[in-house]
C-alpha cells in the first residue's frame, strides 16, 4: 500500500478532491469541489521555510455561488479560502505531521473588489507556519486579467487534531 506522503504532491492534495466528487457526497462544499480546478501545487522545503508549499487554482464564477448582486457571496469566498488553504497543508504534510486532519482557528477575509458572475479566478495559497499543533495560511484570488487585480485575501489560523500525546 502507498503512504500518503509516498504519493506526489499534486495527488495528495488531489485526494480532497476525488473525495468530495464521488457519487452521493452532497457536503456544503461539494460544489466546491466540482468548481475548482487544481492548476499546481508546489513544496519546496528550505532550511529557512521546511513547509513551503504553495498550491494554485482557477475556477469561472457560477450563478450558485454569487449574491444577489452577481457576485461572488462572501461566505463562498470564504468557503474557497478554508479549503483552498488548508489543502496547500495537505501538500506539505508527513506520516505524523499534520497529517491526521486540522480544524480552522480563524479565518480572516478581505473583500477588495467583487469577482462578478462568469469572471475567471486564479486562487493561490500558501503555508506561512506550521508548528506541532498551529499553524498559518495565506491566500489570494485575482481576476485573469491583464492586471490580476486581487478581488480577496486571507489569512487563515488552523490547529491540528492529530493524535493525543496521552
């Protein structure tokens, strides 16, 4: 059988989503699953920063995730950014570490410009921190563009529930 952290980064954290797409999955976030694409993910430890990853994704906006305005809902933003985020960990987790799930602390959204119905979205993620049990992830959708101008941002504080140290 092949460990998690066997498997090559963009796997790992393609797992989520091949979780969250098979049949019968109808989790408030199944239609995130099916919304985003996965474009990269990246982890490329230095002494400096041992959990740097990075993870990138698109999506074109739909009709069932803006307000009534035509524009991405905040609560999907931040919907976006738990997940988007918290897989940019699952790129850097090992047998142990991180790797038994993690919950959010807080998650910090800055709305800067709206994102209107049919617009495509870059969203980019990264690990700031990981410690034995919190940790820190940033985020970042921009419009395609010529400019790339950022619609959010986010900050976002998880711990890890892996196993009791009883």
């Amino acid at each position: 059988m092949v460990k998690d952290e066997d498997l090559p980064v963009f796997d790992k954290v393609k797992a989520w989503f091949d979780i969250a797409n098979e049949e019968g999955y109808d989790g408030h976030d199944a239609i995130i699953a099916k919304t985003l694409k996965l474009e990269s993910v990246t982890y490329e430890p230095t002494k400096s920063n041992p959990h740097n990853s990075r993870t990138v994704y698109s999506f074109t906006v739909p009709r069932q995730l803006c307000n009534m305005g035509g524009n991405l809902h905040g609560g999907a933003v931040a919907l976006i950014f738990d997940i988007t985020t918290s897989t940019a960990i699952t790129a850097c987790s090992k047998d142990g570490f991180w790797d038994t799930g993690h919950v959010s602390r807080n998650l910090n959204c800055v709305y800067l410009r709206p994102a209107p119905e049919g617009a495509k979205v870059f969203v980019e993620s990264w690990v700031v921190h990981l410690g034995k049990r919190m940790g820190l992830t940033m985020g970042v959708m921009r419009l395609d563009s010529e400019d790339g101008k950022v619609c959010y941002t986010c900050e976002h504080g998880k711990a890890s529930v892996g196993s009791s140290s009883l």
